[in-house]
C-alpha cells in the first residue's frame, strides 16, 4: 500500500497476480470527500486478456455476470473525429439466464462465465426479444475463439417504438409469469474527451468533461484498439460523482501503454441499476444506461 501526495491524497490498493494470469487490478481513490473517485486499472497489456466481450456496446467490462439473471437496456452513442458530440446511434436490450451448474473456463482453468438457459419469453415494454445464440469469446493460443454458450434474448430498441422514460420487463413460460420488474432509462450522456499539453506540447492530462446532472455517479472505461479486433479491450475504469468534469492526470495515463493500441476509446456510462429476488428467479439484475464511445487517440 502507497500513499502520494498531490492536490488530494490517493490511496493505490494493488492486488497481488493470481497465479491464473488475471489482469492484476490496481484501485485509487481520494479520501472520504463529496468529491470522491475510484479508478481500477483492469490491464496494460493485451496478452494479459482471455477473454473478450465487447464491453463498448454492453457497459460490461467484467465477463462474470452480477446475478443468475440479468436484464439490461442500452441506448449506445459512437463518435470519434474533430465532432465528438454526434455519432451513430443505437440501442438494445437483452436478457441472459445463467446455469451457474455449468462453469466456463479459459485455457488457464480461470472461471469467465457460465452456459445460458432458455426460461420462456421475454418482452420490453411488451416487445418480444429474439433469442439468439450467445457466444464467448476465449483466447485460444494467440487468438481469440468464439465458443458457444447458449443463448441470449435480444431486441433492437427503434425509434418508433416509443420507449418513453421506462422500460417494463416481463419473463413467461406457458402463459404463467415468472419475473416482472420496471426500470427508468437515465438521460443521455454527452462527453468529450481532449488533451492538455503543456507549452512545448508535452501531454499533461486528458479533459474528460460531459452533461453532468449531479444524479450519482458515471462510470469512464478507456480501452484501447489492437490489429485486427473489432472490439477494444478495457484497460481502465473510473468511477466518478455525475458532475461534468474530471482532469485524468499523467501519472495515471502512464500506466497504460497506449503507444501499443491504435486509438483508444472512451466509454461514458450513466446507469440506472437495482437488484431484485423473485419466487421464480433467484437473483436478477436490472440495469438501463446510456454509453457515449469516443474514438481517440493520444499520439496524434
């Protein structure tokens, strides 16, 4: 355990390598102040993932589900370029019912997940989600493999249904219900993402700023693009209040090797999220968010 001193005093708590190659996790946060922020560093090296899972569309960084069940609605925004504001819209929302019976291991016998189970039929706001088959992404040798899981409930959310500012969920088997829950969906987030250099053009910090509504807190992931992967693999994650603003220093941007990625991404995350039991369902999780993925690069 280290204790800096600048501005604030920081705290990095640095958890010891597991013998399975697990990305070693290193958490820093301010003292018990209103202005409290925590920040993980998931990795700093590609060949340290076994695992991916498109976190960027899912808000999910972690491959381990939260609850044997799991409902989530995300509205996603991608942009990148000089126009960080706009950008392709889209959204969806899914359902995954876990066999927690049934483990999946990576080739270093670390637990990544579990096969998915088919529990009926499942409806946002009355609109039934396709099933659809869902795949895991494991490292095998120095690539990376689909493997089959299951399957996952999926519904493209469109404009012209009309979500309005909730989402009902229901879960039905042979006309009986087995889970029935209501979620509000967070207002849109908005970032930006720029650079602060010093007056020789030196990077001294990254801007994060956007349309902060003092509601809780976001979640920041910076992950960044390899040759040939369609997805970026998460190497950070901040936990910050919903204010509008936070300045991510140098001493933090080095201990990511950016040079090594293509670009990186920024991924703004507002979230709205509960835990709920039912008699049917053991444990579920509930979560409606709005992700803004900002293309970005550093070296440039």
């Amino acid at each position: 355990m280290k204790r800096i001193t600048t501005k604030i005093s920081v705290i990095i708590l640095i958890a010891v390598l597991s013998a399975c190659n697990k990305p070693n996790p290193i958490e820093l946060e301010r003292d018990n102040t209103d202005d409290a922020y925590s920040l993980e560093i998931i990795a700093t090296d590609p060949s340290q993932f076994d695992y991916q899972n498109g976190y960027d569309s899912t808000g999910v960084a972690s491959p381990l589900p939260r609850a044997s069940s799991e409902f989530i609605i995300t509205l996603n925004k991608n942009s990148g370029g000089m126009n960080q504001s706009h950008g392709n819209r889209f959204g969806i929302a899914t359902a995954v019912f876990y066999d927690k019976s049934k483990p999946i291991y990576n080739q270093n016998n670390r637990l990544v997940g579990y096969l998915t189970k088919d529990l009926g039929e499942v409806k946002f706001n009355n609109f039934p989600a396709f099933k659809r088959q869902f795949h895991v992404r494991l490292r095998q040798g120095n690539s990376f493999v689909d493997s089959l899981a299951g399957i996952r409930y999926h519904l493209p959310l469109r404009p012209m249904m009309n979500l309005g500012e909730n989402i009902n969920i229901s879960l039905t088997s042979n006309n009986n219900i087995l889970f029935q829950s209501t979620i509000n969906i967070p207002e849109e987030i908005t970032g930006q993402v720029e650079k602060i250099v010093d007056q020789s053009n030196n990077l001294r910090g990254i801007n994060l700023t956007w349309n902060g509504n003092n509601s809780g807190k976001i979640e920041i992931i910076i992950g960044g693009f390899i040759p040939q992967n369609i997805s970026p693999l998460p190497l950070l994650r901040i936990k910050v209040n919903d204010d509008g603003k936070f300045i991510l220093p140098k001493n933090i941007i080095d201990q990511v090797p950016y040079q090594n990625f293509e670009s990186l991404v920024f991924s703004f995350i507002r979230r709205i999220e509960k835990s709920e039991q039912s008699n049917s369902l053991s444990d579920n999780y509930i979560a409606a968010q709005s992700i803004h993925n900002i293309k970005f690069s550093i070296n440039n």
